[in-house]
C-alpha cells in the first residue's frame, strides 16, 4: 500500500533550499518511517537554478503549482504576506495540504486562511512557523492536549537572544552587537522586526491561540523591543541574582477562587528572570520556551530557532503528519488548526497593558538625599506596590545616586500612577527606567 | 458527528487516580480540544473504592473489562509484567486501542506486544512510559521524523538525579540522600530499580527503539547504576567545570567517511558533562533528554518525569491521539508503535561494552613519587589515550595524593588494558575508579 507522495516547495530561499537538501540526505530515513516514497515534483522559482536536481521541475508561475493536480503538498517558504497569500489561498481552494513556515503571514491572516482550510477540508501545517525547529507546536496541540496550559513564556527570536547573551556574557553594548549580529547574517539589514519584537509576536499571537483556545490576534499583543536596553541595567539585574531576556509571554488572569480565566494576557518584553532558571541559561541564538500547564507543571523546549537545518526538520516533519492523513480514504478528524475545535474558541478579551500584571525593575536615577528613598518607597506603599529588593548604588554622577527597587507583581496601571508621582519629586532627576520581571515560578 | 468515547482506567493507583482526577478538572478542555464527548466507564481495581464517582463501574474483573465491547480505549496503569501484560494482550484480542505508562512490560515484551497490535490493528500508545510528562515519544517519533537521530543523552531516572544534585549541592553522601528519598517518596522502598539503572535503562531501549528504528533489546543495555559515586569524586569533577549526572545514552557509531552506522551504543552511567551544558543544570526530580539529530542540531526537552499529574497528563495525551484514530472509518496510517514501519527495522548490532567510546573520569591513588604521573601518561599514550586534563591534589593521606585524568574519547577495551597496567604500578595504592565522561558536544 505503498504512495508516492509529491510535494511542491514554493521559494528557494534558505529554508526551501533546507527542504531540498534534507530530502536528499534523509530520503532513506523518511521512508522507514513513513512506508511511503516522498518526491519534490515541483520548485515555485522565479529564476532557473542549475543547482536543482534535474527531476524536479523549475516553474515561476506558482498558481500553476498549487493548481496541478498531481501535487499531493505544497510547502510554502517564500515569506511575506502578499504572494505567499495569495497561493495558499489558491492551494487550499484546489483541495491541497499545505505547510509554511510563514510566521508573519499566519499571525496577521490566520484567522482567514484556518477558516478556508476547513471548509476545504484540507490541512494547513505550520510547525516551522514558531521557534524553528523546536516542534512547540506539535507539543501544544497534540502532546499537552489533555491539560489545561496556565502560561507560556518563551525566548522566541533568536537574534534578540544572542544580542542580550553577548552584553551580558561580554559586557557589550546594544549597537556593537547588533552590527556584529548583522554581519554574521542572524540580524536583517533592517532589524526592526527582531530587535523591536514584532517576530515574537507574530509567534507570540500563534502560541496563546493554541495554548487558550482564542481567535489569533497579533494586533492585541503588547509588543516592548530591546533597543532601550543598556548595559547599566544587564549589570544591576545581574547582581541582584537576574537575568534581562526577551520573552513573548501569554497568560490566563483569574479572579481568586475563580475557574474561568477574565482575561489573556499576551506581551513582549525584555524581562528580568532568575539566572537559575534554565529559561536564563539559554544563550546565543537559541529558542526556548517555558509552559505552564495543569495537571503536567513546567516543561521547557530548547533548540534552534531559524536556520535552514531546523526550519527544514520542522516544514518536514508536518510532511509526515500530512502523510497518515493523505493515505486514507476519509480524511478524518485532524488536530484542530489553532488546537480547539472552531466552535470552541473562547472570545475571553485580551487585556490591554495597562491590565497586565508583572513585577518590575525600576531604576531611578536621584539626587544623593536620604529623603528620596522614604519618599520613594511611600510611594509605591500608597499604591500597594510590593517592594521585594532594593539597590542603592555609590553614586556616578556628582551628587547623584542610581537607587535600583524590584517589586511584586502588580497591575501596570497602579505602576503607571506611582511612577508618575516619583518622577513628579524634585530628588529625582530623570525618567524612570523600568523593566518587567517574571520570577517563572510553577 | 461527535462521538462518546469510553474509557476504561485498569489500575487506581497514583496514575490511575491521576488520570481520574485529570478528566475530573480538564474535561471541558478536552472536549474543546477533540470535539467529542469522553467519559472513564470502568476502572479496574481490586478493592471497591467510596471516593470514586458512582457513575463509573468498579470491577475486579479485569478481562471482562478488556473483553467489554462498549470500551474504546483501554488504560493499563497496572504496572509489572504478570497481570498488565495478559490485560494488554487480551485487550488487543478484543480489537481496543491500549495506553499504558508501563516501561518495564514494554522493554521486555514490547516487541511481542506490537507485533500482536499490529496483527489487529490497533495502536498501543505509551507516551508515559518515558520521562513522565515530558513528550518525548511524541516528539521522537513524530516531530523529529524527518531527521536522522544520531544520538541522545538524557537524564530519564527523577530519583537518581535528586540524589546526584543533593551530593553536589549539599556535599551530603549518596546513603544520607537515598534515605531521605525514600522518606519523600521519590525512592521505592527498594530503591534498586532506580540507584541501579534498571528504570532508566528500560526507558532507554524504548528511546533507543524510536530513535534508530531497531528492535526493542534491553538486555543490551550496559547498566551502571550511581551507588558508587562518592562525594569526593563529585567534587573534584566540580572542580574541573563537570557536573556527575546519571545519563541513558544512545548512539549510533559510524567508521569514518561512512554513511550507515555499524553499531549502536546503549549505555546507562554516571557521567561527567560539562557544568554550562542545559543538562548539566538539570536539577532534583527533573528528568531531560536532548537528543542531537540532522539536519535539526541540538535540542532539549525539560519536565517531570514522575508523579500523577505529568503521568496522566502524557496517558491522556495518547487518548486523544488514539480517539483521532477512532473518529475515522478506516484505522488509517497510524505511527509506526516503534517510530519506523516494522519492515524496516534495522539489525544493526548494539555493541558490546567494551567496544563502547567515551571519554573517561580516572582517578588514581598513588604514592607521592614524581615517576609515577610519568609512568601512567606513558601507559595510556601507549594505548592511544588522549589526556584532555589532570589535577593533582594535595595528599590527604601520609604520602599519598590522588590524581585525576581526564581522557578523550577511547574504546572502552582499550581503557580496561591501560588501566590494568596502570593497577600493577607499584606506586598505585588502590583500584583506579573510573566515570565516563561526555562533553555532549554536537
């Protein structure tokens, strides 16, 4: 009963490169795992590769892929979110599985796409879309399905990683690394999607809606970058036993006592966690992430998060899935394309970030005066703001002293007010700097 | 077109009442996640119990379970391989689908029990019979099918790693913390299945199994136990940058430039690894395997390996896998129960110890005499040992200083002949006591 199953890979960038060469390394493999024979019959190219293995067939008119009814998959990498949508849409409508890697495309126009998939009954696969060639979303939909999944915090771009592992690790600052970053090829000559947070949350806004049960909404997600963040502050949050990481973080708020969650939190930030956490030992470009389910605890995920290999492992690996529902008759019941059955999603609202609740770093900037420290910490003891740490610094500055406070998590509105109010005081003579902290605890 | 699936839970001890308890708190998010209705009919157990929901029929009847034509899908979290495995063979006679958490029953009989499922189309699933709740058959056989798996080192024994972290975190000896072990109910009363590497190497030939696509063979298995780690050792590998951590390890070994491997290593020891390593940090109960794979490179899966919760959380995972499976007409093409279709296994040998390679941990006891660091270096140069490291510490005896080496990788053959050369040194005191090492380089 053996197939022969043949795939179209749409862009010959990095990752579709990825595809070609692991098929050829690892054929023998796929098929002592699948007992089917799997072949690229078409690559979607604009310009003819002599590279190519001369079977496959080179074709710059991609419709004519997706509507060739000979092609069982089509695997989509060629990025961005006006061709790429444009044939997937068309694939789905020819009654073809498809699988991408597209992040951004997913996040802003999932919701759509999803949709016309069922109605289609065809499957759109996207392990590769959120850390590369950790398989988070296989776990979330299918490994952790039987619990009920609290929170999820994750390292989820690895350029952004490796720029806060190396000031860190090196004491270097922000814009020397990115340039390295750069040169390297981790960083795009615009960086802004990495470094301004944008990435995480495209994955972000997939991984709550798989965790949750809710409709896919990057627009809601909170989205704080690391370009603001100085050396200064990777030093204190280190003395004080801290690590600043950039982490997309999604979380149900309950009320006490309550079962159902009021609201969802999704935000991306740098945030200081526990450096005994395994979550701030990973370092480099590496992914991970962090989730926080009943009755299973805390489980973590690590591995590569872009990079041909393992963006390839991942598009691959949802081939595989793809394959067990193609060799049998009635399709049937799949995995739920955002893990809950569509009827199910919750339309629990995304709180807004002045709803969120974190604890922070604050790092106030104060003339050398014994009274700005009780002034201070009234302050914040009038909002009922939590003090759990505080740093006074020698000063560095003639006369001036940094005071650095850690608090207990609090509802970012009340911190928005007592920031204010400290920064009305004539001790203090520059804006705070604040930074979110996450202690990561069960 | 949503079905009740009926389960039966065979077993009411910790898991079982785990399991229980998960659909007690969860069911609401299963059914959002699977769209159907699923409901525990029977439990198996041998004394009735006043706690369970009189709904569910209590019966000590196992077989009129297994035989009932109502139940779907039948849980075994009986444990040992008397009762389970008739249950389990009888179940799959009557054409049910199994989920069983039962590492030992299939170690040892495994490949009898797939092969009897295979023969009636029916899937045993045992997610929870590796790691706990960390979802590691799930990502071996499905997430990572497109890679070839080169090999894995996990720490997959919660008690074995709680009492190497406590040695070398509290520098308390092996048999204080077995004691409290067994006092917090990490460690069975007879702790030997754990401190002597007999669970972890059960879990390793099944990881092995769905790694390699080779034929279950604990009794291959090299298994040492951490009984004899002294605290000592434990320190000076600290003092070298290396953690102690009780690993299964499974490899595939290739002769240079060759393409197909021409043996397999399947070991359980104590082993040094570097102390940056993810793994190296992998403390207390928790249990973690990282597995190295192409073109995916490195990556790590972290959680609990024990307790009810994690272990319901990885059996009610399977069920709903399995009630995909049974939502469709046709069984369909389900994953291969060792990863890879049963034609396909492979009979590459799993190498006997001594033909094994890894780097060592020797530590020597010798009389303070300069010749004798001359005479040793000269002995494993002359078996083509490479020394990566040596601390020489001060004597703690009159006249005696214990020396450390630490070696590259060498066949363990080799190891034993240098080391029974160095044991008849006249200036050696004692028998030179020897850990492997593994620098989990990728």
């Amino acid at each position: 009963m053996s197939k022969s199953i043949k795939l179209a890979v749409l862009g010959l960038g990095t990752v579709g490169t990825g595809v070609l060469n692991l098929l050829n390394d690892n054929l023998a493999e796929l098929k002592r795992r699948s007992g089917h024979d799997i072949t690229i019959t078409h690559v979607g190219t604009r310009r003819h590769r002599d590279d190519i293995d001369p079977n496959i067939c080179q074709e710059s008119d991609l419709m004519a892929i997706v509507r060739n009814p000979n092609i069982d998959i089509v695997i989509e990498v060629i990025g961005g979110q006006t061709v790429a949508k444009e044939v997937i849409l068309e694939a789905i409508k020819n009654g073809k599985h498809v699988v991408t890697a597209n992040k951004a495309l997913l996040a802003e126009h999932g919701n759509e796409i999803f949709a016309l998939a069922e109605q289609y009954h065809v499957h759109v696969a996207y392990e590769a879309a959120v850390a590369g060639g950790i398989p988070i979303i296989k776990v979330m939909r299918e490994a952790l399905a039987a619990n009920k999944i609290d929170w999820l915090a994750g390292i989820i771009n690895g350029t952004g990683n490796f720029i806060m592992t190396e000031m860190r690790d090196k004491g270097r600052t922000f814009e020397d690394v990115l340039t390295e970053a750069q040169a390297l090829g981790y960083a795009e000559a615009d960086p802004t999607f990495d470094v301004a947070g944008i990435d995480a949350a495209h994955k972000l806004a997939l991984l709550a809606s798989i965790a949750f049960g809710i409709p896919l909404q990057f627009d809601k997600v909170y989205c704080e970058g690391i370009t603001d963040i100085t050396l200064q502050d990777v030093t204190y949050a280190q003395e004080l036993g801290y690590r600043i990481k950039h982490l997309g973080i999604a979380a149900r708020r309950y009320h006490d006592g309550q079962q159902k969650e009021y609201g969802i939190e999704l935000r991306v930030h740098p945030t200081l966690i526990p450096e005994d956490k395994l979550l701030a030992n990973v370092n480099g470009v590496k992914n991970a992430v962090l989730v926080n389910a009943h009755p299973l605890g805390a489980t973590l995920y690590y591995g590569d998060g872009a990079g041909a290999g393992a963006t390839a492992s991942a598009v691959m690996a949802d081939v595989m899935d793809l394959i067990r529902v193609l060799t049998v008759e009635n399709h049937g019941h799949h995995v739920p394309h955002l893990a809950f059955i569509p009827e199910a999603l919750s339309d629990t609202p995304v709180l807004p970030a002045d709803q969120m609740q974190t604890g922070y770093y604050l790092r106030l900037q104060a003339k050398d005066n014994l009274g700005v420290l009780a002034d201070v910490t009234r302050i914040l003891s009038d909002f009922g703001i939590n003090i759990d740490a505080i740093l006074q610094k020698p000063a560095h500055k003639q006369g001036e002293v940094p005071v650095i406070i850690l608090t207990l998590p609090v509802i970012e509105s009340k911190m928005n007010d007592a920031i204010k109010k400290i920064e009305a005081l004539d001790a203090i003579t520059a804006k705070v700097v604040r930074i979110r902290l996450d202690e990561l605890a069960s």
